[in-house]
C-alpha cells in the first residue's frame, strides 16, 4: 500500500485504517445486504447486473474472476453461461460476504468449477494472465488503493481478456438535490430499520460522492493499461458500467 492517506467516506484516513473500517462495514451488513440492495434500489440493482452480464459475452470455457464477489449475484448469472472448462474464482476481502455469496450458489445448485478467495484488490494471489474476464460490481470504490487495484486486474487478465465495472457514477445536475436528499436521509434511515445500522449506509452515500466521476476513472483504467476503454450511463449518470481490455500482455 501507499503511505499516502485515502479516505473512508468523508473522514481522512490511512490505507490500513480504510482497510479495517471497510471490513468492519461489510461485517456489519453481510447478513442484510441483499435485501438492502433490493430495498434501496427499488430492485434496479438486478437490472444493472443483467446488464452488465450481457456485456460480459462470456463463453463456454472462459475463466472469469468475480472481484468483490460480495453476495455472488454476477457469479449466479454467469455460472450456468459457462461449460466444464469454464470457471469462477470469487474473490472479496470480506469473508461473511464472501460466505453468504457461497450460500447462495449452493442454494441454487450452483457447485461445479467455483473457487472462492479471500483477498484483497491491490495484491491478487493469481498468476498472470489467467482470466477472460474480470467483473466487478460496486466494490472499486470501496478499495483501498484503486490505482493499485486497476494494476493488479490487468495483471491476472489475458491478452485479449477485458474488465467490467458496475458503479456508483455522477447522477445527472437536474436530479442531484433529490438524490442527495435520498441518499443522505432517507438511505441512513432504512438501513436502521432493516440492517440496524445507519453508519454503514451513511458510509455508502459519502463513497459514492468520493468515487472519482466516469472520466477521471476511464482515465485512470487507461494508466493502468487498459485499451479501448468506455463507460455507458445506465441510469441518469447514478450508475455506469466502464470497460477496458487488455490488448497485449
């Protein structure tokens, strides 16, 4: 990690305090964290995430990396799309999320050419150039070094492999007043009532408004040496989904 400070939320912090204070969110709301996304979205969550599974255009034997699988929801989507040869390895920080994720695949039958890693962004533990694809579902904002991160995907991708993300954006000028109004009160007030934690979910406004808008972040995937990079608004600039691929090795 950088000795440089980061921020957790609003509050300046270091990478190792991020780093805990993070973990400690998602160990607070693992339980309640579907129901919360469902609840605070209106269920546009699910939307985003077909959409961008169709993005994905995986193939039978690709071997695909769910980073910050969270609740394994893209893993779901993306498990029955793939043959024996195909795989999935997902990987997150957090070992409740990454538990009640493996849940859910069993629920769903889903056992077959899964592996499931603890780890963080900044210093995958897979080789080079191993994966097709690398998605990732509303965790880029919550790493502790995203420069370091984005460096670290490139590395695991394949010649030819591509990222995908799916995250929190810049919600178009017009509506901005409402969705602040939303997300600072409204958002805090249902997490109490649902997951009995308003800090978590106060947490998650600030990161949304600390996570860099979608030119600063297609600029820093194209530091990191991604090709051909993009993002396409889904839903009036609150969310987007950037790609980028991974020319040569």
């Amino acid at each position: 990690m950088q000795d440089k400070n980061t921020h957790f939320g609003y509050q300046d912090v270091s990478p190792e305090e991020k780093t805990v204070k993070v973990s400690a969110v998602f160990d607070s709301v693992a339980s309640k964290y579907d129901v919360m996304n469902d609840a605070m979205s209106f269920g546009l969550h699910r939307i985003w995430k077909h959409q961008l599974v169709y993005l994905v255009n995986v193939r039978p034997s690709f071997k695909v990396l769910d980073l910050a699988a969270g609740t394994a929801d893209l893993s779901a989507l993306l498990a029955p799309k793939l043959s024996e040869q195909g795989e999935i390895t997902l990987c997150d920080m957090n070992l409740a999320m990454l538990e009640h994720g493996r849940e859910k695949l069993v629920d769903k039958g889903l056992l077959k050419n899964l592996h499931y890693v603890q780890a963080m962004a900044e210093t995958l533990p897979f080789r080079e150039n191993y994966f097709d694809r690398v998605v990732l579902a509303f965790g880029l904002r919550n790493f502790t070094d995203k420069d370091q991160a984005l460096q670290a995907i490139f590395r695991v991708l394949k010649p030819g492999g591509q990222l995908l993300v799916l995250e929190f954006s810049k919600a178009r000028k017009w509506l901005r007043k409402a969705y602040d109004l939303y997300s600072f009160e409204f958002l805090p007030k249902m997490g109490k009532l649902i997951a009995s934690d308003a800090a978590s979910y106060r947490y998650l406004a600030e990161s949304i408004r600390k996570h860099p808008d979608p030119e600063t972040l297609q600029s820093m995937m194209e530091s990191a040496g991604f090709q051909q990079c993009d993002f396409l608004d889904v839903s009036l600039g609150i969310v987007c989904i950037h790609r980028g691929y991974k020319l040569s090795a």
